[in-house]
C-alpha cells in the first residue's frame, strides 16, 4: 500500500484553515498519537485524527449556536394581542417572460394593509403565532427588449384577500399566504389603463386568427411561502410597535390554464417572488402571567 500525500494535506490544511487553527490541530494531533502509540494503538493516520478534530469543533460550534437561540429566546414574553399592519413591497414576475418582452422588478410603497392577531404558544420563550387578514397587491413590468417606450412598457397589478398564518420564533417569522384574487388591472408607463384582453394567434382552416381571453376571467388563488423577521421598536402597557420585513415566493401561479388559448403559452404564466417592509401595532389584550414557568 502506498503512503498518502502528507505534504500535499499540510498545503491544504495551511491554506483551507486559519493559522491558529492549523497551529492548534499540529498540537492535537501530536498530543493524541502519544496517547494512542501508549495504549498499543499503532496505525494512527493523521487523517483520522484530523476527523476527529474537525468533529469536536462542530461539536463545540453546535453548542455555541444552541447557547445563543437559547440566550435570543431568553426574552419578555409577549401576550395575545391584535392591531393593523401596512406594508409596501416590491415585487417581480420570476417566470418565464413573454417573447421580445422581459419582466421587471415593481415597488409599491402602499401595497399590503389590514387585521393582524398574536396569540403566544409559550410561557417561557417568545414563540407565538401571527394572522394576519387584509387586502395584498403584486406588480410586475413588462418592456419589449427593443425599442421600449412609456407606451409599450406594461405594468400589471393583481389585487387579492389574503390569509397569512405563520409561526414566530424570537424575531423570526415563517408561514404562507393564501390569496384569493379580486381584481387585476394593466397601465402603461404613462400611467394609462390598458385593456386585460390578450389575442393568442392561431391558424383554423388554413385562416390565420386571434383569439381573445381576458385576464380578469382567469384569475386563480395563490399560495404563497413567506421568511422574514419581527422587530419590536416600542413597548407599552397599551400595546406595542413592530417593524417587519418578508420574502415571499408563490408555489403557484396566478392565472388558470384555460387562460392560454396556446399550451405553448402556458410557461409564462406569472408567479411572484416579493419583499416586503412594514409596520405593525398590536394592542395588548392579556398581560402575560410572569409566576408561570
């Protein structure tokens, strides 16, 4: 059996690791093989050691994060409370664009308003769960790849009720958002309102023809995955106020298939991805019972 490469794995762990690091993992090594050459263990490979090595570090690295999730949930505990959010966000289209068209990024300032609850799950840590109910919008551009003008560049805008549950733990905040649409509108870079009628062509008896179909008879419910975070910038007696941010995807897209007379047409069917940034104030109604532990 040949000997492995040691001065290439010392190159390597020189370069890979920090100075103090690999100084410390010389010593380790060196301590250990003493040990083990005692105890009649002979065939002591430094490549085992350096496993070994490399496991205790993420053994101690994993007991350093759960120190400090520990030390983040060690923290007031907030109690059921129910308020009003508004949110802007800014949003894009991250499906396939349209031909000679590409999507664009849209930033709504007044885009998410409505209801929000907090009920805690916990008597210890600050871990609850949050609805929100309200009125959410998503926008995204359309601009031909050449030649773009105001009246050629298309902004559309879908309006829906949504339903947001999620789970919150510390400041962090993971959940979904059904939304259920109510309404779409189209306007150009002018400002204008456009038609919501698309003409998909097609060749019927050798007869080219065009087939119109209106996007506001082909809106679809949404699922929506969302991340984000909580943070409390004011506490009171009467309630408090919280700043948050959210990334949303959508697993789902926003329009029926029967909306595409061409199933070639149906892998641009839009679907979101967003970031949202708002505010929140929920009014206490049960103060938490600090003798439960």
């Amino acid at each position: 059996m040949t000997k492995p490469n040691y001065l290439f794995f010392v190159i390597f762990l020189i370069f890979s690791i920090k100075k103090r690091q690999f100084l410390l993992f010389i010593s380790f090594f060196l301590v250990h093989r003493k040990k083990l050459v005692k105890l009649g263990v002979q065939n002591v490979s430094i490549f085992n050691l350096f496993g070994v090595f490399i496991m205790k570090k993420m053994f101690l690295c994993a007991i350093l994060f759960l120190s400090y999730m520990a030390v983040s949930f060690s923290q007031e505990v907030d109690p059921i409370a129910v308020g009003v959010f508004v949110a802007g966000k800014g949003s894009s289209n991250v499906s396939k664009a349209k031909a000679n068209l590409e999507n664009g990024f849209v930033v709504t300032p007044v885009s998410d308003f409505g209801i929000t609850g907090y009920i805690p799950v916990s008597k210890r840590k600050n871990m609850g769960v949050l609805l929100d109910v309200g009125l959410s919008s998503y926008s995204y551009k359309e601009t031909p790849t050449t030649n773009p003008t105001d009246e050629t560049t298309i902004t559309s805008k879908f309006n829906y009720f949504s339903i947001a549950p999620s789970f919150t733990a510390s400041y962090i905040t993971f959940g979904f958002n059904l939304g259920l649409p109510m309404s779409t509108t189209r306007k150009n870079g002018s400002g204008t309102e456009v038609s919501t009628i698309d003409s998909f062509p097609i060749v019927k008896n050798g007869v080219n023809e065009k087939i119109p179909s209106d996007v506001k008879d082909n809106l679809q419910p949404t699922l929506e995955i969302r991340v984000g975070a909580m943070i409390p910038i004011v506490k009171t007696t009467l309630g408090r106020l919280n700043v948050f941010a959210k990334a949303g995807y959508m697993m789902s897209s926003m329009l029926k298939t029967e909306y595409y007379k061409i199933a070639g047409f149906s892998d641009t069917n839009p679907s979101m991805f967003s970031v949202s940034i708002g505010v929140n104030f929920l009014f206490t109604l049960q103060q938490p019972n600090t003798d439960e532990y």
